[in-house]
C-alpha cells in the first residue's frame, strides 16, 4: 500500500501544470528544492529552473535524475485532472515522471539499512527534458564530475524492468530544390521537388536496420504552392535514431550521400544529433547486478531492457558515468491520454532505490 502523504505529493506535484519552458515549471521546481532541504539537502534552484540538491555521504557521489517538465500544455488538467482510479493515479505528467519525483523523494526519506552509510549525492532536476534539455547540459555535466554512477527515475519498462541502454536520436532535415513550370507545358522545363522527394523518401526508410537497432522516420513531409505549378522546393524532416555511438558517422553519411534521382534536383541537408545513444557498460552491468540483489531481497524479480526513447540518462552517459535508468515507477500511456501510474509501484521502487543508494554496487 501507498501512504497517504505521498499520493497527497503525487497530487500536488501533477496539478503544477508544468510543460517544458513556462512558469510551472519554475514552481514545481521550487517545490522540489523546498522537499529536497526538508529531507536534509542543500537545494539551490539554478539557471533555467534546474535543481541541484547535494547531501553529503561517503565515497564517490551518486547521481540521481529526474526531469520536472511534462508534454502536456496547461490547461490539460481541466480536462484530465488528477484521479485515483483503483490501482491507478491518472492525470498529465504523473508518469512521466512525477511519480518517478515521487519515488526519489520517499526513497530519500528512507533511513539507511543497518550497516550501510549513504553514499554522496547529487539530485539534478531538469526542467527541459522534454524538448531535449539544451539548458541543462552544463548542469548535467557540472553533476557528473566525479560521479561514481547515475539512476534516472525515468518510467520502468512494463512490468518493472529497468533501462541500461537508450537509442542516440537525431532530427535532420532535408530540403530538396527543383525548377517550377507550369504543370500543362509539354515536354516540361520544370524539375519536381516532390517528386524528387518522394523517392529519396522511400530510400531513406530504406536506410533503417531493425537487425542493428537503426530507426529512420520521415515524419513530416511539406512542399509546393499549387496543384498547376511543378513544385519547385520541398522538404522533409527525418527522425533517426541509433544504439550505437559509432553508428552516427555511418548514418549521417548515408544521409547526405544520397544522390538526387532526377536531373536537375539538388539536395539540402541541416540538423544534428540531439541525444547521444547510452550505450550498456561494464558499469551498467554492476548497478544492474546490485539492483537486481536488491530487488530479491524485497521478493521481486528484476528484468532489464533497452529504450527508443532517449533521456538525460543519454547525456550523462557520453560523459563516461554508468547509467541505470528506468527506476521510477510502473505505469503507461507516457505523452498519452492514458498516462497512468501503478500506486503500488512507487513505495515498492523507492525501497529499491534506497538500497541501492546505499549499496549501489560500483566503487
Ligand atoms: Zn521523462
């Protein structure tokens, strides 16, 4: 069973309307610092509406993350306010991941097990997760000097897995130019965009190797001024994603070495990664292995797993730091309208948490 106080702080948490960018963020982040210095941390709220919270402790810090942020515009709750419907808290943001802040929290409140002196921790609390955390790179990165590992309370894989890899993605673009003409002139001096497009469309999802973990999605497509004129520009944009640090020069290449299909089209390319692939390490595979001890101790049996999705796991993992991610709480419908947690899930994952915070199994 889940106490009363923290569905009490799930609740509060979630009805601060908090999309990537606005004042609510400001304010969930205010209150997190105000949690994070009753617990006995010292919370500064810095730059961007991050929070930082040190405790002292023994050894090498730990880093724990989490992201304050959600995708849902304000004035959602409106219209999906928060509930409790049986096993389930329902309501904007509660999984991803305010349950996950939730789980941090109570996992912190948590005395440490006999024989176990907590180690050093840095809590890091982004406030742009969502849209790719470009303010909170320099605090990721100020966080993970010296750090002995990172847990990213980001969701669980269904039915309780955590994360030890996560795809590298990137957003390119790709703009095609052609010649107009008018549509009726025969033999025509135009050169279609779109058409141009559209075959370098089919090719690029030729580029995906499920077998390798290669995702590419040309997710919007766009072009032309009118159905009499031989459309002179069009352009897609392309999600690529990636398990592999190495794979990145190999896709970008095959990106831009694409050649044009008709004679007279030229090709454009602009864009970047944004996350970079977290990769399993020998480290992962410590944290993994002392959670998973962990995890027997209160009779559950831990599974891992890899993500599509990227996180700040991502970034702080290219810093060299062993990541374990997904330790937040059970649930589903993340960025959907079914967004729901487990209530059971989030004092069960933070006894988890915090016998891993004192024993995480890495030096
Ligand atoms: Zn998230």
């Amino acid at each position: 069973m889940i106490a009363s106080h923290l569905v009490g702080l799930l609740r509060d948490l979630v009805e601060i309307e908090s999309p990537t960018h606005t004042p609510g963020v400001r304010a969930a982040a205010e209150r997190m610092a105000q949690e994070l210095s009753a617990l006995g941390g010292a919370a500064t709220l810095l730059d961007g509406n991050h929070v930082r919270a040190d405790f002292p402790g023994a050894g090498a810090p730990l880093v724990l993350l989490g992201h304050t942020d959600t995708v849902w515009p304000v004035g959602t709750l409106a219209r999906l306010p928060f509930r409790v419907e049986g096993p389930r808290a329902l309501g904007p943001g509660v999984y991803d991941m305010k349950a996950g802040l939730v789980t941090m929290l109570a996992a912190l409140a948590e005395a440490p097990a006999a024989g176990h002196r907590r180690r050093a921790l840095r809590v890091l609390i982004t406030a742009d997760e969502e849209q790719g955390s470009i303010t909170a790179r320099p605090h990721i990165a100020d966080a993970a000097r010296g750090a002995a590992a990172a847990l990213v309370l980001e969701p669980c894989l269904p039915g309780g897995g955590v994360k030890v890899a996560r795809k590298g993605i990137g957003r390119f673009k790709l703009t095609v130019t052609g010649r107009a003409a008018h549509a009726g002139t025969q033999p025509s001096p135009g050169v279609s965009a779109i058409e141009e497009l559209a075959r370098q469309v089919v090719r690029l999802h030729g580029l995906a190797d499920a077998g390798r973990g290669i995702s590419v999605n040309v997710g919007v497509i766009g072009g032309g001024t009118a159905e009499n004129v031989i459309a002179e520009r069009a352009e897609a944009r392309v999600d690529v994603r990636i398990t592999r640090h190495d794979h990145a020069a190999e896709l970008e290449a095959a990106l831009r070495g694409l050649e044009p299909s008709l004679a007279g089209a030229r090709h454009e390319w602009s864009g970047e990664w944004t996350r970079p692939p977290l990769e399993a390490s020998a480290g992962s595979a410590l944290l993994f292995a002392a959670a998973a001890r962990h995890a027997r101790s209160l009779g559950l049996a831990l599974a891992q797993g890899g993500s599509g999705g990227g996180s700040d796991g991502n970034l702080i993992g290219a810093l060299g730091v062993p990541v374990l991610d997904g330790l937040g709480p059970d649930g589903g419908g993340a960025h959907a309208e079914t967004e729901h947690v487990l209530l059971a899930s989030i004092p069960q994952r933070a006894r988890l948490l915090a016998l891993l915070l004192a024993d995480p199994g890495v030096p």
